[in-house]
C-alpha cells in the first residue's frame, strides 16, 4: 500500500513539473548565431542607418526630422537640427569618423542657440545637451584635432553648456522641479503652464552632472539633484509617484502611477546617475521605489498602472515604453526577472511585429486608436542589457526578427517610416530622431560584441594635463535615456584646472544677504539678553537707590512725595480728535472701524472653536448616500436633514481634497491664488467644503455682476464707483431700501454721468443677488448631491449612473428654510470681493495723484527751465534788443501754457493721454540734456514709466545657486550604505555643496 501511494506523490509531482515546464515562457534560442553570423547582421544594421541618415542630409536636413513618404523635413522640438545633433554619435559608434568630423566642425561653425524659440525642456536636455556631451567625449577617438585641455575645454562642451544655461531658468520654481518648456532666449514664457509630468523633472542628472564634472560649474548637477529630491518628497504615503504635477505647488495633478510614459526615465537615471556620478544614494532612492513598484503594479511579470494614493489597477496595459525596464534590472543585476518579463514583451512583438504604444492585458490586443509604433528602442535597448549580462542567443533571434520586420514594413524610398497601426503595418509620414541616435545603435550594439562601448574600465589612454596624469577612453561608457554613451572615466579629468585659492571657501557666507542676516540674529540675540531698569532682575539695584534718596529727605518731603503720588494717578478725560490723511474727520469711521473688527473677530474665533472630527469618507458612504430615495423620508424636512447631517459627517484629508482636484482652477483666475491654499489648507467636512465653494461662488458673481474685470471709466469716476461698492458692502443687505428722494437723485446724476458708469440702486440690487444666490445655494440639497457625484467621480473610476434628486423642486422651498445673515457673515461672505475692491481703489487714488503731478509739475520745470535759460542768454548778449523780445515772449508763452494747464485739469481722457504723451517725450528730451538728467523729476519720471512698461524678468543664476544649495542641506546628513561603492573620493567633489554623499576611501 505504502508503495503505490509513494508512486501516486511521484506521479503528482511529474505532472505538476511538466505544468511548470509548459506554462514558464521560453527564453532558450532556437538556432546558434556563429561570430560571421552576428557581423552580418551588424553589417545589416549599418546600412539600415545609412539608407535613413543620407534620406535625411538629402531631403531635411535643415529641420528637425524626415517625413520619409514625401521625401521633406520639418520642424518638431525645436528647429534646430535636431537628428543631426541626435545621430552624431551614433557615426563614431559605427566607425565613420570622417562623417563625424564633418558635422561635428558644421556644429562648430553653424550652430546658434540664442533664438526666441519655445522648446521642450526635456527633450532640449536629452537629445541636444546629451547629443553634444557624448559627440564631445568621443572627439577624441575620431580624431579631432582637440583644443588644450580637453575634455575640459573644446567647441562642443561649449555648446552644450549654452543650451544647459539657456534651460537653467526653468528650474526657478518654488519647489526646484523644472517647467516645462522654456524660451531659448527669454527664459519661461509668460503664462507657461506649471505642470509637466514626472520624468520632465527626474531626467537632468546624467547630462546636468557631466556637464558641472567637466566644466566645474556645479550649479548644473545640484539643480538636478534637488529636483530629483523634491519628486522624492512629494511621493504617496505607499511610495509611488504620480504622472503629473505642479513645479510650483508640488501638487499631483494626475494619479496614476507606472513605469512607463512620463515616468519611465526617472528610474532610469537613479540606476545610472548613481554609477556615473559615484552617488550611491540614488541607487538606494531606486530599491526603495523599486519595492513600491513590484507589491503594487507587477502582476504576473506584467507592469500595470495603479492609482498613487491607494495602489489599486487603474489601467491593465503594457506601454512599450516600459519595454525599458528589463534593461535596467539587467544593471542592477537582477536578470531573471527581467528574462520573464522581457519574454512576455517579445510574445507582443512577435504577435504584430511590432510593439503598439498600449497593449491591453487583460483582452490580449492592441487597445484602439494606440496601435502605433514609432520605430522605438526599448525593446531592444532591454534585449541588447540583457545579451550582455547573460549571452542568451534567444536575445539575439530577437533583434534579428526586429531587424527583418523594420525592413520589411517600414522601409521607403528615402529612410523608415512610423508604423500607424501594427496590425495592418500601415505607414505614417514621420521619422523620429530617436531611430537614428537609439534604435539603431542599440541594434548594432547587440552584434557588435567588440565595439568600445562595451569597454569595462580595465584598459584606456592617459592623458596629460597641465598638472597631473588621467585615463579616458577606459569606459565603462554610461547612456543616457537617449542612447547618448557618457564616458565615466574623463569626468575625472577636469578639477584640477577648475579650483582656486577660494575653492575652500564657503562664498555664501559672505554674500550681503547672509552677513546681513547674521547681523540681525545678533541684534535679535543682544535684545533678548538685555534686561531695562523695570525688570524684576534689576528691582534689587533701583530700591537700594530709592533707600538712600529717602533717607536724605525728612518726613516734610516724603509726605509731599507722597501727595504727589496721589495726584499722579488720578485721570482726566481728553477728548481726541482723528483725521484721515485729507485732514477729514474720521472718528466715526474710526469707531465703525473698531466695531467692525471686534465682530469680525468674534466669528473667527467662534469658526476656530468649532473643531471637526476626523471621520474620512469612503465609496461605501457614497454609494449608500446615492442609494437614498424619497419614499424612505417621510417628510421633505427629513430628507434635507439627512443631506445636512450627511455633508457634516465626513470629512477628507488634506491629501484627498489635493489628489481629487475638487478645486476648479478658474476660480483662482478672478479671485487669486489665496483661493486654492485656503480651500486645500486643512481637513475639512463635505459641508465645510460645500460651503466654501459657495462663498467663491458668490464672490465671482457679484464681481462678475458689478464688472470689476472689465469696468471703463476715467479716473474720477471709476474712484466713485469702487467707493460706492465698499460703502455698500459695509451696510447689511437688510438696510437696502432706498427713499425716493435718493432715486430720484441717483436718476438725475445718471443723466449727467457716462454710460460706463453704475447707480448705487443697481449696485446694491447685484450685493443682494449674490447674497441670496448663497442663501438659497447653502440649502439646496439637489446642489449638495452633485457635489456629492463629483467627489465621486473624481476618487472612483466607476462610471456613476444619474443620481435622483431626493427632493422635487416644489418641494425644496429653500426660502422657508433661510436664516438671516448677521452683518459680520456678510462681511466675512465677500471678503475676497471686498479685498479686489479696496485693492482697485487704492490704485485709482494713486493713479489720479500721479496724473496730477505729470499735468502740473513738469510743465512748471519746462517754463522754469525756459525761463533761466533765457536770462542766460540775455545777459551774453547785451543790448540785442531781438534777444530781449525772443525771452519776453517765451516767458510769455510758459505763462500762458501753465495757466491753461491749471484750466484743463478736468478735461477729457484723449487730452490726458496727449499731455501724457508730451511728457514721455520731454521725459525723453531731458535725458539728453546733461544738466536736467539727474533731476529729481526727471527720476521720478523715468521710474514710473519703467514700471509701467512690459519688461522681461532677467534670470539671477546666483540666486538660484544659493536657493539649490540651500534646499539640499536637509539631506546632507543621511546616512548611507558606503558598501556600495568603493572608489576614491575625488578632490574636486569638496566645491560641491552636495559632498557629504561621496564615500570616502574603504
């Protein structure tokens, strides 16, 4: 018995090994590949890159890429062209030195980047700063005649770091992350949106830190290196990172979480900036986001997009971008994984022939309208990693099939064509650059097992330079995520041509706003510690004098002492007069004043008293509240209690009213920024939330309503109508009740006013309309239900069905259930209208006294300068009786121009424009004249029209210096894993402010 059940466990476990055997994906080769084999199909390689280059010299090569159906170029990332700049590498790669020198002394003589042109910030880096490091590096070995002191110095570093400075203003943000797009000449454009998606911000350190190691400017490879940690901190609590975000705010604006489009080359540069930059923190920053990624998104060797906040599946498809990802398991020396995953890539490739954009997983196709393939490398980035890390030939079948299907499907008459759909291998007019700087170097890179780029570091050339001996051309060579190879060993070369007797030197201490700032800690420090004569430290010393004056005195005196004494604390009534800056009384308004803040006060620290219990609100709470329908009421006033409770039962975080976006954006284009930080600054109740987006609401439309944003009018009377609307806005809306005899007033001004202008009926009619629109808005239970379905919406990707109103239209009867208002809520309800106001107004009050000075001063200067220079003349020519009249007539005429400027002071607004327009240009005139150019008329003129002309912000690369090494000091104390790495610690790492990550020497 024992014996055959022995056999029955046996057979059980063959069977489930021949399951195992069967389901595993099979990564073996079904032929071998001899040495002439694999220099074919290099050879193969090479003239697929030939066909598509010469396409391009021919046909576009003064734009950026190849249309390769029609056989013409255009224009795509920046007019500068950018396949030129992008393939330049790639010729040294192949051997074609002699094509390498052509273009590289072209760039030299040609190239111009001081263009106003919008550019991508991204791509910029990737493809230009990285195409002409690498090109840079690689001069040597193509036999460039090299300037003294490479790799330090030469045409093309140069370059390279003028595209570099000209994309450093982007990096000018609150948080240190990079826009998006930035003018090659300008700086960030006016109105550049700030959001930009994660890998815009995470993909600068591989070029940014090649470009400060070689030219010892560090202020490339710091910025990089905050924006990488201000991404870090911004991550989920369950470490995962969104797709977009704001630079400016750091707030995610789209949630889904994944490795591949617009975050995939953010993993990539932690593994391989570490090695380049000997930075082992990066490499631990990737296991730690490398853990988030495989318990949230690995599904079966598959990657799927997960929601950042909560991890759940939001999109169960492959993108081929994240064909990437092997690759960089094969580095970091984990290649089983990335064998089976990259064998599950390879069963797409070979199901189409391609890889489409989106693969959906779950149906086992190519999702709709995302069937495209734009001749992209990942595939064979991964497979030629892998190759090299393992030798499976399975790798190399690979590329040969992708090799044979480029040719066969995308070949024209003039280069290679995106595929538009893998499934019927229709062609689109379009060749990326990237075809020729990645997908065919990686391709040549898997047959060409001897080319250079495969060095390890163990052989190289030594260089000498002016103070010491050092190797390049020794590898290991390090590609940025645009197949760009960085050679590791020449970023060694340059520190010692770059220190100087100040390289010890913290130089920002001794700016002039840290001694200014040390100053005042002092001045802080020194008040702290001094005591005055009436603190209890010093009573001991003040009664010991008191005791020896008393005694000197008789009784007589300490009586009198004493009456006096007496007398000094009695009162006395003072009656105070308050004037305001026109010398008006304003003791009334003083006091209104007084109670209007005192009031104002009491509700805020009423709202402050009223603390909400954390009570966070789930889908289920949701589904159950749209579950409700009328027949389970019994009244409507049991309904709209159970909406009330309901929206004050809730509440969400701070993180989920971020993360949902509940916010709509464009109320911060009327009201401010201070909106969205007020709205997103705490937890707050559903109700809290509701009620809030009411009071903007409100305020947008009695904004809206009184035109504030587009309002025309001189400055006397649009002075008037802002005075209207604050007088109004202080009077409670129950006061609003005008006698006739006031209308009949306002009716007879209006007759003589202009159209523009508003009556004080009216305005007070659009308060009143605002007021009750919130009244009836905050008892509305329908307007709470579609609150409710947005919040929904926005944390669910469920497509919720209409949701049934709980209480008809007649039966809402809002105004049964409206309370009064007390002055201070009203106050407190239009508090952003009442700041736009008062803001508008002090404005016009300044406008019109400078419009006063421009009318009556410089005109009073002009006849005074007249007439001095006149007397001038008149007594160097004595007796010339034609001098005499020509000054008693020009006194004549300043006379006559000064009172009739005193008489047309209300004149209309064309005549004030002109007389603005006169004194532009005597503003203009005077400054040609040496003995009026230093005036103070003059200055005060020529400031004011400085400031209100349009100028371009001027970028401070030293403030953004010091801001950078600023914002990296919190880390500098992190501990970290030296094991890691066991090189040297260079020298000229300690002018880096962030030096306390290298390792020092095992």
């Amino acid at each position: 018995m024992q014996h055959w059940i022995y056999a029955y466990k046996l057979l059980l476990c063959t069977v489930f090994l021949l399951l195992l055997l069967l389901l595993a994906p099979d990564v073996s080769a079904q032929k071998q590949f001899t040495k002439a084999r694999k220099l074919e199909l290099r050879e193969d390689v090479r003239r697929m890159f030939q066909h598509a280059y010469e396409g391009y010299l021919r046909h576009a090569s003064n734009y950026d890429e190849l249309r390769p159906l029609t056989c013409d170029g255009h224009d795509t990332w920046g007019s500068y062209s950018l396949t030129l700049i992008d393939a330049l590498d790639t010729l040294a790669v192949m051997g074609n030195f002699t094509e390498f020198r052509r273009v590289t002394h072209l760039l030299e003589q040609k190239m111009n980047f001081d263009r106003d042109i919008n550019v991508s910030v991204f791509e910029t880096n990737i493809r230009i700063v990285g195409g002409l490091l690498s090109a840079h590096l690689l001069s040597k070995r193509a036999g460039i005649v090299l300037e003294q002191g490479w790799p330090c110095q030469g045409p093309l570093l140069r370059l390279a770091e003028d595209v570099a400075k000209r994309l450093l203003p982007a990096f000018d943000t609150n948080t240190g992350m990079p826009y998006g797009t930035v003018n090659l000449r300008y700086g960030v454009p006016k109105g550049e949106t700030s959001i930009t998606c994660t890998a815009g911000v995470g993909t600068f350190l591989i070029e940014f830190g090649t470009l400060s190691r070689l030219t010892g400017n560090s202020i490339y490879e710091e910025v990089a290196m905050r924006a990488v940690h201000a991404l870090w901190s911004h991550r989920s609590s369950i470490g995962l990172f969104g797709n977009h975000i704001d630079v400016q705010s750091g707030r995610w604006t789209a949630l889904d979480s994944g490795i591949g489009a617009g975050v995939d080359s953010l993993f990539e540069y932690l593994v391989k900036a570490s090695m380049l930059l000997n930075r082992p923190e990066l490499l631990e920053l990737f296991h730690e986001a490398r853990a988030s990624i495989d318990k949230y998104m690995r599904k079966e060797d598959w990657y799927v997009w997960v929601g950042m906040n909560k991890g759940h599946v939001t999109l169960p498809v492959f993108q081929s971008l994240e064909a990437f990802w092997p690759g960089i398991l094969s580095i970091v020396g984990d290649t089983e994984p990335a064998l089976r995953t990259i064998s599950r890539y390879i069963g797409v490739w070979k199901k189409y022939g391609f890889l489409p954009e989106f693969y959906n997983i779950a149906a086992g196709e190519a999702s709709p309208n995302r069937e495209v393939y734009p001749l992209r490398p990942e595939l064979i980035e991964s497979a030629m990693y892998l190759y090299r890390a393992t030798r499976n030939e399975y790798l190399l079948e690979l590329g040969e099939h992708m090799l044979e299907t480029i040719e066969f499907s995308a070949k024209t008459k003039c280069g290679y064509a995106t595929i538009r759909n893998v499934v019927t291998h229709e062609k689109e007019n379009r060749m990326e650059s990237f075809f020729l700087a990645e997908t065919s170097k990686y391709l040549y890179l898997l047959f060409d097992e001897d080319n250079f780029l495969h060095d390890d570091g163990s052989g190289g050339e030594l260089l000498s330079t002016e103070d010491d001996v050092c190797v390049v051309q020794a590898g290991a060579y390090i590609f940025n995520t645009e197949a760009h190879p960085m050679d590791m060993s020449a970023l060694h070369c340059c520190h010692a041509h770059k220190e100087d007797i100040y390289a010890g030197l913290d130089l920002q201490r001794f700016s002039a706003r840290s001694i200014f700032e040390r100053s005042r800690e002092r001045q802080v420090a020194m008040h702290d510690q001094w005591t005055p004569q009436c603190h209890v430290e010093n009573y001991e010393h003040y009664y010991e004098q008191e005791r020896e004056i008393e005694k000197a005195k008789t009784g007589q005196e300490s009586s009198s002492s004493k009456d006096t004494q007496e007398s000094a604390t009695t009162t006395m009534a003072v009656d105070i007069e308050v004037f305001d800056e026109f010398q008006q009384p304003a003791g009334d308004v003083l006091v209104s004043n007084f109670e209007r803040i005192r009031e104002e006060r009491e509700l805020n620290q009423s709202l402050q008293r009223t603390e909400v219990p954390r009570n966070q609100l789930t889908v289920s709470d949701l589904d159950d509240f749209f579950a409700q329908r009328r027949e389970n009421f019994g009244s409507a006033a049991e309904a709209h209690n159970y909406v009330l409770n309901f929206m004050g039962n809730f509440t969400m975080d701070v993180a989920f009213i971020r993360g949902l976006q509940l916010y709509d954006t464009n109320i911060s284009s009327v009201l401010g920024p201070g909106a969205q930080k007020e709205y997103e600054s705490r937890m707050r109740s559903l109700w809290q939330l509701y009620e809030l987006e009411q009071q903007y609401v409100a305020n947008i439309r009695l904004i809206q309503g009184l035109g504030l944003l587009s309002f025309q009018a001189d400055g006397e009377r649009l002075h008037s109508h802002l005075a209207n609307v604050l007088e109004s806005l202080d009077r409670p809306s129950s006061s609003f009740q005008l006698e006739e005899q006031n209308v009949q007033e306002l009716q007879t001004n209006a007759t003589s006013s202009a159209s523009s202008s508003m009556h004080l009926n009216d305005i007070r009619e659009i308060i009143l309309q605002a007021r009750n629109g919130y009244a009836l808005a905050i008892v509305n239970t329908t307007a709470m239900q579609e609150f409710a379905q947005r919040v929904y919406l926005s944390g669910t990707t469920d497509a919720a069905g209409r949701y049934r109103a709980l209480l008809e239209p007649d039966e809402l009867r809002q105004e049964d259930r409206m309370r009064p208002m007390k002055p201070a809520e009203e106050r407190e309800l239009f508090r952003y209208a009442r700041r736009i106001i008062d803001f508008r107004k002090r404005m016009a009050e300044t406008v019109d006294r400078l419009q006063t000075l421009m009318q009556e001063t410089p005109r009073a200067a002009a006849a005074k300068s007249k007439e001095v220079a006149a007397s001038e003349n008149a007594q160097q020519a004595t007796g010339d009786a034609d001098v005499a009249t020509v000054y008693a007539e020009s006194k004549a005429k300043a006379l006559e121009v000064t009172t009739t400027t005193t008489a047309t002071q209300d004149e209309t607004k064309p005549k004030i424009q002109k007389e603005k327009k006169q004194l532009t240009e005597a503003a203009v005139d005077a400054e040609t004249e040496p003995e009026e150019s230093g005036s103070v008329w003059s200055q005060f003129v020529q400031t004011i029209l400085r400031k209100t002309t349009v100028q371009r912000v001027k970028f401070d690369e030293a403030v953004l210096l010091e801001k950078t090494r600023k914002a990296l000091e919190r880390y500098a104390d992190k501990e970290l894993p030296h094991h890691l790495f066991g090189c040297h610690r260079p020298e000229y790492i300690e002018a880096f402010a962030y030096r306390d990550f290298y390792p020092d020497a095992l």
